[in-house]
C-alpha cells in the first residue's frame, strides 16, 4: 500500500450503498409495516363494530322480553288492585291494545288451576293448540313458577292455530303465578302470554337501529328459530352482520346475556376483507404511496448529498476565519447554555441570536435552521394550535415584559407539553435595549402533580359512595359535611337522629356521647328506617304505602384527628345486619327446638367427643334406673349393661372407633322396672374438615318388645306346623294323634322354661233333673279329662295320687271358665314349682274343648301370660278343627244321601216341566190358529161393509166412520199380534244349527234390508269392528232386525238419527255387542218390563207394535248361552246389549226361559 492511498473501507457490503439508497429500503420496510398494521386496524375495527351492532340487538330484545314481564305484572297489579265494577281481565286486555303494541302477543289470559300447581298438561291455551310433549313442557314451567315465586318462561315449541286455516307457528310462554291464597297458602292461577317467536324476532327487527336480518339467536344454546337462509354474497358496509355460515370463513362475534331464567345468545359471523370492500384497498393504496414516497427521497437526499460535499468544502475554508471569533464567544456561550431553563435571545427586532441547548432539546429543534429567524416562527412552530393557547405570545399582541404563561407546546417525538414562558429586556450599558431573552420552562409534572391531587380526591369521593354501607361525615358540631351515595339512597334526609326507631333513641344518643365525651370509637345496634330496594319498589307502585322498613344496623362513629391531633370531624358507617341477626336468632329458636325435640324422643340420645367423653344425654338417661349418675365417659355409659354383655358392647365400640364406622350392638340393659331388656346401641361418626372423627351421635333404642314379638311368632309357626300336620285317627277315641300335640307342647315348654300339659274336655250327659242346683242355680257341667300332652314326663314321677290331683285341678278350673294362677297348691310345693297358670281353650261356639296348664318355677310375668293366651288359642284352634273335621265327615255322609235322593227328584220335575212347555206351546199354536178364523170374518167383513157402502154412495156419520175404523185397524192389530206369538212359539221349538257368524257381515246385510224404514228421514249407522261368533245365523239376523228396528222407530221423532253398533269384551270367553241410539229413551225404573211379553213402556199411538219382539231376543240370547240388557235416559236415548259366545257351547233348553212367558 502506498502512502497516501486511503485505507479501504471495513465496513459492512450493505452499509457501503449510498445514503439515499438506504433510505429507499427503509421507507419500503416502514411501507410494508404500515400496510400491515392498516390492515389490522381496519378488521379490529370491523369486529370492533360488528360487536357493538350485535349489542345494541341484544339489548332491544332483551328489553322486549322485559316488555312481556312488566305486561305481566300490570296483569297482575290489575287481579289484585281495586277495579271498576264490570272490569274483567277480557275487558282490561282489550285495552291495552296488544295488536298494536305487542302484536306477538297472541293471547294474554289466566291459566286456573287448584291444588297450587297444575295436574295436568294442557293441550290448547287460548287460539292454539300443541302435542303433549309441549304441554309437558308448559306444566313443568307453570309448577316452578308457582314453587319459586318468579316469572317462568318456556322453550319455544311448535303451535297450531284453532283457527280453519290451522297454520302453524313457533310460540313461547311467559308464566308469572298468582298471589299465593292466605287460607290454602297456595298460588290458585298463573298469568300467561303467549308469544309467536317470529313476531317476536320481526318486532326485534324493527326496533332494532342495526341490521338484524343476519343475527342467529340462541336460547340455552338451541335456535329460537329456524336457521336463516344464507346470502351470497357479504354485506356493503364493514361491520354490517352476514347470515352465520358454519362452513364460511370469518370470525364469530357472539353476546350472551341472561334473561327470564334462560341464556340468550346472538351470533353474527364476520367475513374476512375482500377487493370489493372499500377498506381494503387501505393497505395497497399506503403500499403506492410509501414506495412513491420512496423513490422521492431517493432523488433528494442524492441532490442534497451532492450540495452538502459543497458546502464541507466552503465551510473549510470559513473555519479559519472563524475560529478567533468563536473563541471570544465560547465563554458568553458556556454561561448561556448553563441555564436551567431554556433560553433564547433575540434581537429587539425578534430575530433568534441564541438559543441554548435545553431550549432546543424542550422544543425538539435544531438551531441551524433556525439562526436568523424571528422568534415569531418559532413561537408558530411549537405552540399547539388549540383556541386560546396561542393567545398574547406574538410580537403584534404580547406586551413588551412578560413572565408566567402557561401554554402547551410540542414537543420532540411528537410529544406536547406544558411550558412556563417569559420574555425579559436586556439593557446595556447606556440603557440602550440590546435584545430579549426568551426563558422556557416544563412544568408538566407540577401540572400533573396538581390534577393527580384532584384526581384522588374524587377517587377517594368515588371510593366512598361505592361503600355498601351508610356512610357520612359530620363536624364537632354534628352538622352533616358529606354523605354517601348509600346514605343518600337509603335514608330520608340527612337528620340521621329523626330516623331513628323510637326504641333505640336513647341508645342512640348516649353513642354519641360517649364518643364526643372520650373522643374515641363506638358501636352499637340499633334500627334506622331504611328505603330497601323491596319498600321503594312497592312505593312506586303505590305512592301510599309507606317507602321505609325498620331494619338493624350496627353503628359505628370514629374521630377523624387533623396533623396537630385535634379532632377535626366524625365518620359514622352504619352497616346493615339485619338478614344477619334474624338468622341468628332463628338458629338459636331451631336449636332450642332441636333440643326439645331430642329430649321428648322416646330413645336414649347421647353424644360424645373423639375420645368417647359423654358431652350431652337427654331425659331416657335417668329413666334407665333411679340413682343413675350422670355420664361421663365409656364406663358410666357401659353402667346399665349386663354383665353378660359388657365384652361385647367393649369390642364393638372399639372396633367402630378403629375404623370410624357406625356402631351397632344387641344388649341387654337393666330398665325402669329392674328388670333386663333388649336394647340395641346404634353410633355414627361426624367427621371434621380432615375427614378426623369430631364427634359422635348415637341412640340406645327399646328392642325388647320387638324381640319377644319376633320369639313369639317363630313359637307360634313351630306349634302351628306340628298342629297343622296331624293325620286323622281311624279310631272314635281320639281323632287327633297324640304325638302331634306332645310335640307341640314340648316346643311351648322348651320355649318357656315352664312345665306344659294340654288336656282335651269332652262334655258329660246331665242326668234327668240335674240341671239346676238346689239354690236354683244352674249347675255346672261335668267333663271328662282326656290327657294329649305333656312335658314333664321324665323330670317328675307323677304317682296316681298326683294324677288325680291334678285332674281335680283341671276339673276346677274348667268349671271356673277362665283363667286362673294358682299359687297355694300344696302339689305345687311338692314338685317344687312357683305358680300354675291354667287357661281354657274355647272353640268358634265358645264350648269348652279343653285345657292348657303351666308349671312355672319362677313368677309369671306379664309377656308370659301374653304367650300363654296365643299359644291357647292355637290349641282351642285345633282341637276345634278336629270337632269340625268330625262333624264335617257326618254331614257329608248325610248330604251324599240327601243328593242321590234329589237327583231322581230332579229327573222327575225335569220330565214334568218338558211336558208341560210342550203342552203350553201346542196350547198357544192351537189358540193362535184358532183365533185367526174370527178375526179374518172380522176384518173380511168389515172391509166389504166400507166398500158396498162407498159403492151405494151413501154417507156415514162421523161417529160410524170411526167405528169402523176402530175395527178395522184392531183387526189388523190382532192378527200382528198372532203372528209375533206364532213367531215366538217356533223361536222356541226351532232347532239351533250353531255355526261361525261374522256379525260385522250380518249387521250390514240386516240395515240394508230396512232401508225401507229409513226413507224419508236422515239416518247415520256407525258400525265399528264387530267379531266372529258361534249361534245359528238366522236366529241372530232376527235379533239384530228387532234391535235395529227399535232403534229406528224410536228415533224418527229426532231430525238427525245416529245409531251405532259396537262390542267389548266380556270375559275370554263371551263378547258384549250394543246397538245406541239417540231416540226417545225410557224411564230405566221400568227395564224390567222391556224383555216380557206383550209389555210396552210407550203408547200404540206414537209408536206401533206388539211388544213380543224384545221377548223373542231375550229367548234366542238365552238359548245362545247369552244374556240381555238395556240401558236408557228419557229424552236421550237407549242402549241395548247382547252377549254371544266365541266358542262353540251347548244349547240350552227351551225350557229355561223363566221369564218368557205368555
């Protein structure tokens, strides 16, 4: 390297491009960032304003779900104010004219019920109807208003208009219960609207400021409505909602908010930018003008970089000359920029001299452009344009001398702030004016220190009107100086003192005096009248009522000490404890009443801690037995158990205390009487937060009477099973064998600890004359001892003497008729027992059927004697039942005699009734028959009569015509009836051909032919499903001829006939068919008569007939193995019914027929 050649650069390869060229690449980087950062901002505040349209929707529709609310409870005040008379909820709806304010209110009504809930669900309310999946629906939502008090509302569910169009449509109910009945304590109705969801979501629409066509609205996470149909293409403006597409791009916007005890959600889903949205050609269009702006700068900083290698060069030559003039200045200059504040100076034309460097760097200025400038410029350039800022600061407006103004100014980095200025003269030597210094100083911070103070002062304002309590200050004299926002809601006015309740002035007063007096902080509860939310809701409803409720508070009032330690003002905070104090005295009245309840139950209650320390046992304690201390621990409780017994309660208790499981053990305790019972220990554990055992709880519970109830039914079923199995004896002596009663009493005796014997008493025959005594009394019957069992065969040998001796007892007590302990015997003494219990076993009759005898080698107690009596009547039972088994067998010997004689007399009466019907019926053929020869003389003659008289042209009177008239139709009406009895009679002396009859065929064929009998009126069969049965065709076509006829005739009277057939089942072997109709009916007082023989419940003149054809149905259902019935009203109609057999059955005889007779 040669000298003088410069060094070669060791800069970077991308540092040694020129200047303008790295400018270039800087300003497209700061391009491309901004384009991005366009970009983002311009979607943030798409989504920022998607969101606050989908808001501004969801606060319209909730406001209107609180429309359908307050419509609601105006419904209700209207139920429960005083109305005008003649104002009904018909006549009040009508007024509010729904129609035109809530036109999606279909139907604002109430829904009755009783009972305080609704039974069951609803299948139409109003003009709608629905299924039962949303009348379910409806009951739940009506039963949990009604429980919780509250407005209840329902899913939507499908309705359909009652209405001949029938459209359907979504709807919703809103339910607010009734005021609860003060006599049943429950709720008797509901107020209900019924809302059409898609009126609903057109009003929201409406009301709606923004576009709503594209919102989805969810309630608990299901469409209110079906999905809207999606649009193709997006909205013009940004921010608008598009119809929610799930396979669309874009985000989702979303907002819930809680309604009527439900989750309304609104969804709107936003598209991403496109070409055809304006905002996003932003980005390419800052792109364009960042590069343009680019290539610009590139072409003036490469001018400017040329001008400046000038310049350097012509500033060289400068230097020199100036260095002297800077040297003279340097001192002058070192003093001025030492400053501390900025500062300026101008020439008293205005024009900048110097400026020092915290002037320039407050001001963010360069003093090479602005040497030689007026200071008017300057001023232009860094005061803020805002009204008033730039007010007296210019050379034309300012005064010469100025010192203290404020004005905001900018600052470097874009940045303001807040600037002192003055301007002062600077005089030389001979008072000349040299020129003006400018003085600048920052006072941002002193101004913010200032706002900060008066910030924190409404803070702390703020603060204390967020307190939720009453909150006030007042000074030494008690006048009040501030109160708070609960203070001034809550309370009346501000004498705290006139609020007071009169009970608790006192208490008040001497609070304050106490802390005047002492100077420090009281408390104290006492009652103010507060305005609650509860009170000024009813006073806006009803400005009479009175707005405060006395409620507790507790008071506390504290000196405010100023730096000195004088007491400069007190702060008094009431807090309301209201709910707190009510409930602890409702826990206190509970465990008052828990105690009671606990020391009135029947068992032993008793508590004790981790280490089994007896801490509480109720008034069963000391009932145990008299004298008993009162627990302390384990051992005082284990105290009234048997000795038998103490192992076992010990191993128990340790083993649930070991495992910390409940505790349950079977002892036997001494009880009130001395005696030991069964009694069962029962012990769970209450655990603590750590799952350790706190405490224990446990009962000591009288089983005995349980136990031997439980012993005494086992006892019972053994001796009722060996009394029940015990075969009858072939002999006469004893029909019951022995060994069954022996056992049965050796079960009793092993049971008892007692000696058993059972003996059977059979009645001796009195003599003649030995009924009566010779006082006149009766005398008492004499029985024979018989011995079935006993138990002490092998502990004591009895020798004859005994045995006759206690047969003397038996026979005693048997005479005495009633039980009987005996305790003096001197047969007791000997075989060396206490007391001898004899009962008497009685059977059905009261007769005596034996005795049962205990030996007991102790005294008998109570629940001895009870097993005693059971155990007797199970051995009267049974000894009884051998007496009836006897006589049942003689009885049954006698009535096998009685029948074979009643057989033949049977066949004899048979053979007697079947030639008497076959007499009866030749009778009636041979009448009928008989009767028609005069009867057609009569009706033959009587009509040539009226013909030879019409041929003669001659005139009867009126009185003749009718004459003949009345022969003539009797004629007719006799031979009628002769036919139906000859009818009759061949009903019952016709063969029955059974066979399978579909009767759904048979009807058809029948109505068709009495078509005749329905021409001129308007006549409906409704014939349902009939089935198939068994009986002879032709018999039943005739039943149903008569059934249909009678229908027929009945009902001509009425415009519109309806007849209707239909079956039921009767039994599994029969079917019920009924023929209803819609005639005159009958009176059913009168049924009996229907089915007799020439009976009729209605006149010849209104309605023709015989009266033999019911008769005939009778006969043929019978003869079918069926039977008749007939229901009827007057005025309403009758029914008649029929049952016929599914299968195959015999026929019965003609014969049978009691009731059909002629």
């Amino acid at each position: 390297m040669t000298a003088g050649t410069p060094p070669p650069s060791r800069r970077p390869a991308f540092l040694q491009i020129s200047l303008a060229t790295q400018l270039l690449i800087l300003i497209v980087l700061v391009t491309l960032i901004s384009a991005v950062a366009v970009h983002t901002y311009v979607r943030q505040q798409q989504l920022t304003e998607t969101q606050n349209q989908l808001d501004l929707h969801a606060k319209v529709l909730t406001d209107r779900l609180s429309d359908y609310e307050t419509l609601l409870l105006s419904t209700y005040s209207f139920l429960y104010a005083d109305k005008q008379p003649g104002t009904d909820i018909s006549t009040f709806t009508t007024g509010l004219h729904l129609e035109q304010y809530f036109p999606s209110v279909h139907e604002l009504n109430i829904l009755r019920f009783s009972g305080g809930r609704l039974a069951q669900p609803p299948r139409q309310l109003g003009p709608v109807t629905f299924g039962p999946q949303a009348g379910q629906m409806i009951q739940q939502t009506v039963n949990a208003a009604v429980r919780s008090g509250t407005t209840g509302l329902t899913a939507p569910f499908s309705a359909q208009s009652r209405s001949p169009l029938g459209e359907e449509y979504h709807s919703l109910l809103v339910v607010k219960p009734c005021a609860v009945l003060p006599t049943t304590g429950k709720a008797p109705c509901a107020l209900y609207a019924l809302v059409n969801v898609e009126q609903l979501l057109e009003e929201v629409k409406q009301l709606s400021p923004v576009s709503t066509t594209q919102v989805k609205i969810l309630m608990d996470g299901r469409p209110l409505s079906p999905e809207p149909r999606e649009q193709s293409g997006l909205l013009a403006l940004i921010g608008q909602p598009v119809a929610l597409n799930t396979g669309a791009s874009g985000d989702l916007l979303q907002t819930t908010v809680p309604r009527l005890g439900h989750d309304w959600t609104l969804q709107v889903r936003v598209p991403q930018l496109s070409a055809r949205d304006p905002s996003s050609l932003l980005a390419p269009l800052v792109v364009m003008m960042g590069l343009l702006a680019g290539l610009l700068t590139h072409r003036l900083v490469s001018d400017q970089l040329r001008l400046n290698r000038r310049l350097q060069q012509a500033n060289l030559d400068l230097g020199a000359s100036q260095s002297f003039l800077e040297q003279s200045r340097a001192d002058f200059s070192a003093i001025f920029q030492a400053m501390d504040g900025g500062a300026a100076f101008t020439t008293p034309d205005g024009f900048v001299r110097m400026m020092n460097r915290r002037y320039l760097d407050l001001l963010g200025l360069e003093f090479r452009g602005l040497a030689g400038a007026h200071i008017d410029q300057v001023r232009e350039q860094t005061v803020v344009d805002e009204p008033g800022n730039r007010h007296a600061l210019f050379s034309d407006e300012s005064p010469e001398e100025y010192s203290g103004v404020v004005r905001r100014l900018h600052g470097p980095g874009g940045q303001t702030f807040w600037g002192e200025m003055s301007r002062i003269r600077v005089m030389g030597q001979g008072q000349e004016l040299l020129g003006y210094l400018h003085v600048l100083r920052d006072v941002s911070e002193a101004l913010e220190s200032q706002q900060r103070l008066r910030d924190q002062e409404q803070q702390s304002r703020a603060a204390l009107d967020g307190v939720p309590h009453v909150l006030w200050l007042s000074n030494r004299r008690g006048r009040l100086t501030y109160a708070n926002q609960q203070f001034r809601d809550l309370l009346s006015g501000p004498v705290v003192r006139g609020q007071v309740h009169p009970e608790d002035l006192a208490a008040y007063d001497d609070l304050w005096e106490v802390a005047y007096t002492s100077g420090q902080q009281q408390e104290a509860d006492l009652r103010l009248a507060l305005r609650t939310p509860e009170a000024a809701f009813l006073h806006g409803q009803q400005p009479s009522a009175p707005a405060p409720g006395w409620r507790w508070v507790s008071l506390k009032v504290a000196p405010l000490h100023t730096i000195s330690g004088e007491v400069n003002e007190w702060i008094a905070v009431a807090t309301d404890v209201h709910a707190r104090l009510m409930a602890e005295q409702l826990a206190l009245a509970e465990q008052d009443h828990y105690r009671m309840v606990l020391s009135g139950m029947p068992q032993l209650v008793w508590t004790v801690d981790a280490d089994w320390n007896v801490t509480y046992v109720n008034g069963r304690w000391y009932d145990l037995q008299p004298g008993l201390p009162a627990p302390v621990d384990l051992d005082d409780l284990a105290l009234p158990v048997h000795p038998d017994d103490l192992d076992r309660f010990y191993q128990a208790v340790a083993e649930a205390r070991s495992m910390s499981r409940p505790l349950e053990v079977e002892v036997q305790m001494v009880g009130p009487e001395g005696h030991y019972r069964t009694y069962v220990v029962r012990a769970v554990p209450l655990l603590g937060a750590g799952d350790d055992v706190v405490e224990w709880v446990g009962t000591t519970t009288d089983v005995d009477d349980q136990v031997r109830a439980e012993f005494r039914a086992r006892l019972m079923v053994q001796i009722s099973d060996a009394l029940s199995h015990s075969p009858l004896a072939q002999g006469n002596e004893l029909l019951i064998q022995r060994r069954s009663y022996q056992h049965a009493v050796e079960l009793m005796a092993a049971s008892l600890g007692a000696a058993v014997a059972l003996w059977r008493t059979d009645p001796l025959p009195s003599e003649p004359g030995s009924e009566m005594e010779t006082d006149g009394a009766p005398a008492q019957p004499q029985y024979q001892i018989h011995w079935m069992g006993q138990s002490f065969k092998e502990d004591y040998q009895l020798t004859p003497e005994m045995m006759q001796t206690i047969e003397e007892l038996v026979r005693s007590a048997a005479a005495r008729q009633e039980a009987f302990v005996d305790r003096d015997s001197s047969l007791l003494q000997a075989l060396g027992t206490a007391e001898f219990l004899s009962l008497p076993l009685r059977g059905h009759d009261g007769s005596l059927r034996g005795m049962l005898g205990l030996a007991f080698p102790r005294p008998i107690h109570s629940y001895d004697f009870e097993l005693a009596e059971q155990v007797a009547q199970r051995f009267a039972l049974a000894l009884d039942n051998d007496v009836l088994r006897q006589r049942a067998s003689l009885a049954q010997e006698e009535l096998q005699q009685l029948n074979r004689s009643l057989e033949q007399r049977v066949r004899e009466r048979t053979q007697e009734l079947g030639e008497a019907n076959r007499e009866l019926e030749a009778f009636s053929y041979s009448v009928s028959h008989d009767l028609r020869t005069p009867l057609r003389h009569m009706t033959g003659f009587g009509e040539l009569l009226r013909k030879k008289l019409q041929a003669e042209n001659e005139d009867l009177s009126q009185q003749a015509e009718r004459y003949l008239n009345v022969i003539l139709d009797s004629g007719q009406r006799m031979g009628h009836l002769i036919d139906d009895l000859l009818e009759f009679s061949r009903t019952g002396r016709a063969e029955l051909r059974q066979q399978r009859v579909d009767l759904g065929a048979l009807v058809t064929g029948v109505w068709a032919e009495l078509q005749p009998d329905r021409e001129g009126h308007s006549v409906a069969l409704q014939l349902e499903p009939l089935p198939t049965v068994y009986g002879d065709e032709r018999l039943l076509a005739q039943v149903f001829t008569n059934l249909l006829g009678n229908a027929l005739k009945y009902s001509r009277t009425r415009e519109e006939v309806l007849i209707r057939v239909d079956s039921v089942p009767d039994g599994e072997e029969m079917a019920e068919i009924r023929v209803h109709d819609n005639g005159v009916g009958f009176d059913p007082r009168y049924t009996d008569k229907l089915f007799g023989v020439f009976q009729r419940l209605h006149n010849s003149d209104e309605f023709e007939g015989t009266g033999i054809g019911l008769a005939n149905v009778r006969r043929i259902i019978q003869r079918h193995g069926g039977r008749v019935s007939a229901h009827g009203e007057p005025g309403v109609g009758a029914t008649f019914s029929v049952t016929l057999p599914l299968q195959p059955r015999p026929e019965l005889p003609a014969g049978t027929e009691t009731d059909a007779r002629i």
